[in-house]
C-alpha cells in the first residue's frame, strides 16, 4: 500500500465546508516533525520523520517518491526516546533537513483521512490522503473530494511540506 496525498494552502474556512460534507473530526494536537535523509541522498530516497504530539512519539520511514511529491510508501512505529535516536541518526551519517510545526486538525471520510494544518512560517494548508494501490484512483478520488470542498485544481499541490518549507527559506524553529 502508499499513501496517497494531495494538498493545497487554505485561507478560508475550510473546517465548515469539511463538516458540511460529513467528515468527523478524529483528533486536534500540535505537531513537531524531524525530518533526516542520508546526507548524500539528493534523490530523497528515503526519508525519516520524528513526529513528536503531546500522546506519543511516532518514528515513520518513507521511500522514495516517483515524480511528484504526492505518493510514498511509508512504516510507521511508536518510539519512546526520540532525543536519543536523533542522536543516532545525526552520528550515523544522516542530517536534520527541517522542521515541521503544526497545529493540525485531522478528520475522517469514509477510506480518507482529511488534514488542516496551520504550520508554523509556512501557513494554513488542507491535506487529504488515502492509502492505496491504485495511485491514480486514489488521485482521482482525492481530487474529487477537495473539488467538493470548493479547491479547483489549480490549487492543488503536489510537494510535500519539506519541499515547502526549504522553498520558503524558514528555519528549523
């Protein structure tokens, strides 16, 4: 299975037209996302994400992403001593590439899992992801859904917020 997803920046009121349509909110919380690559990867081949939330600390690896930034495989696994594994990582060849921190509210849509995030120098974003064999189905259906929620194609993006966040120049604060 990969993880489909598709994003776009939001300004609106995008938490009503998600509850107008029958998504029911799962769970609020801050966020603080590590990111780590193998220093030489310039590809991404692999990426490392530390997610720090006030309930637990997850641990999950994605594999490379084909073209856009949109489909990964990905394992995830709960860890309980985060500052000792980014010591791990940090003295066995890999490098902290950003920071990611989010208040994020997450909903559920039948298969769909739908995000509001309000990231930290980077903005209001909407993130819908499935997970899926079939990556342009699950892109279809994704499409169709933030169309329903009044975001037209144009507004679509398909880099993930690292991407973004290295484009915005930010720091890792």
């Amino acid at each position: 299975m990969k993880e489909v997803e598709i994003r776009a920046k939001i300004t609106d009121n995008t938490v009503a037209s998600i509850e107008r349509i029958g998504a029911v909110l799962k769970y609020e919380s801050h966020e603080i996302d590590d990111y780590f690559k193998f220093g030489k990867d310039i590809d991404r081949k692999l990426v490392l994400r530390i997610r720090t939330s006030s309930k637990k600390t997850l641990l999950t690896f994605k594999g490379s992403a084909k073209g856009e930034d949109i489909v990964w495989s990905e394992w995830e696994t709960e860890i309980e001593r985060p500052e000792e594994l980014k010591k791990l990582l940090l003295a066995n060849g890999m490098v902290k590439v950003t920071t990611i921190n989010k208040h994020r509210k997450s909903f559920s849509f039948g298969k769909f899992e739908i995000n509001v995030d309000d990231i930290k120098n980077l903005g209001n974003f909407i993130e819908v992801q499935v997970m899926s064999e079939n990556v342009s189905e699950a892109r279809a259906e994704i499409e169709q859904i933030l169309n329903r929620l009044g975001i037209q194609k144009e507004k679509f993006i398909t880099k993930g917020y690292v991407p973004l966040m290295l484009e915005s120049g930010a720091t890792f604060k």
